[in-house]
C-alpha cells in the first residue's frame, strides 16, 4: 500500500509530529514521496527537532522555508546537510549565515533574499557546487568576497540592495567564469568597472535602478550584449 500525504493537512500522526490539520508541518509521508520539506508562510520562529529527524530518515534533500519568522537558520538545519541541494530562506529575519553553512556541500540552489543581511562568511565559498544564489532584497553594500570564490555559479540574484561599487577583476566577478546571470538592479551603483565587458559568459545582465550615468538608458535597453560591448569599448588602452 502506498501512502501519499497531502503536505500541510494529513491527519497522521508519525515520529512525535503533530500532523493535524492545525500543524504547519508535513507528514513523514508528503516527505518520503517528494523528498522536500516545505513549511513556507507558516510564521514558524524554529524547526522542532523531530520534524528534522524525520526529515532526515526519508532523506530530504529540498527544504522551503520562505515566509517565515526565523532570526537564524534553524538550530538542527545540519541533521540534513548531506542530503540538501537545494535551501530556500527567503523572506525572513535572518541578519547572519552561520560559519558552518560550509557543511552544506551539496547544494545547488541557495535562496537568502528577503532577510536582514550585510555580510556573508568566507565559508559560504566551500560551497563549490553551488549554481544559484539569491541574495536580494537585504542590506548589502557590497558583494561579499567569498561570492567570487564560487567556481560552478552561474546565477547570482544580488538585486534591490545597497551595494555601491563593481569588482569586474580578476580578483572578483572576473573569477567567475560560470556567470551567466548578473543581476544588480535597484542598488546604489555610481559606477560601472568598464572590465565588467570582458565578462562576456554573461548572457543576462541587469543594472537597471542605479545612480551610474554611463552606460546611458539608450545603451541599457539593448540588451546585455550591447551593454558590454559598450563597457569594452572604455577599456584603457
């Protein structure tokens, strides 16, 4: 017999999770089936212990946590770590990662955007599977440096922040050879690295909502392509 959990409303009650239609958190068998815990807009403040050890007996490798109440990630998130690939927090309070978000090793898909966040450790570049990561909707005023050191991203969603200047060197974005979506819309951006044009694995690039005069409107709206081949053309000789 198969048993398939409706997620939010099962009755069941299994491993010490109250299942009823009052709990927010999903059955042993809605994770079995689809191998994703998804308490999103729930208004948790924590994840109880049991549903994270439940969740690790049917190895769940996909955890949503959006829309929540959440300062920090939760305390036992790392019951989990050699499963997740991929981790949504957005919409939360959440102002720091912890130093051993480098134990998620796996992950491909990391969703911050929402929180209270400055800054980022240096060990989120231990995460060198990673191919997307949303930090938008924070208080960065920069791009954290262990970003560059993220070797196989290929999304970085940094929009809607407070982030005033570009690191196009080899020492910043010119490291990522992965890149091919750079979106920095609606920050605090004055000026525009003409070594940003070198970038060219970049398909899609957004600098929408900035204080920079050049590139000028008429260059923006040609699309990514015409963008940086206008910021080559300002290369120092």
């Amino acid at each position: 017999m198969t048993f398939v959990g409706d997620g939010l409303n099962s009755p069941r009650k299994q491993g010490g999770i109250d299942s009823s239609e009052d709990s927010p958190f999903p059955d042993k068998y809605y994770m079995r089936n689809t191998r994703v815990l998804n308490v999103s807009k729930a208004n948790i403040t924590e994840l109880p212990m049991e549903v994270l050890e439940t969740a690790r007996q049917e190895m769940v490798n996909i955890v949503n946590l959006d829309g929540n109440l959440l300062i920090e990630l939760p305390q036992d998130l790392h019951m989990l770590s050699e499963f997740l690939t991929e981790l949504v927090l957005s919409r939360n309070q959440i102002c720091y990662v912890p130093t051993n978000i480098s134990q998620y090793s796996k992950l491909l898909i990391l969703n911050l955007s929402g929180n209270l966040l400055r800054e980022l450790p240096i060990e989120v570049a231990g995460l060198q599977l990673l191919r997307e990561l949303d930090i938008s909707h924070n208080r960065f005023d920069h791009l954290p440096r262990c970003i560059y050191e993220l070797q196989s991203l290929s999304k970085l969603l940094a929009h809607d922040n407070r982030i005033k200047s570009i690191d196009a060197s080899d020492q910043g974005l010119g490291a990522m050879t992965s890149l091919e979506t750079l979106n920095l819309n609606n920050n605090d951006i004055e000026m525009v690295p003409p070594l940003l044009g070198n970038l060219t694995n970049i398909k899609q690039l957004d600098l929408w909502g900035n204080t920079f005069r050049l590139p000028r409107h008429q260059v923006l709206v040609m699309g990514t392509t015409a963008v940086l081949a206008y910021l080559r053309t300002r290369i120092p000789t």
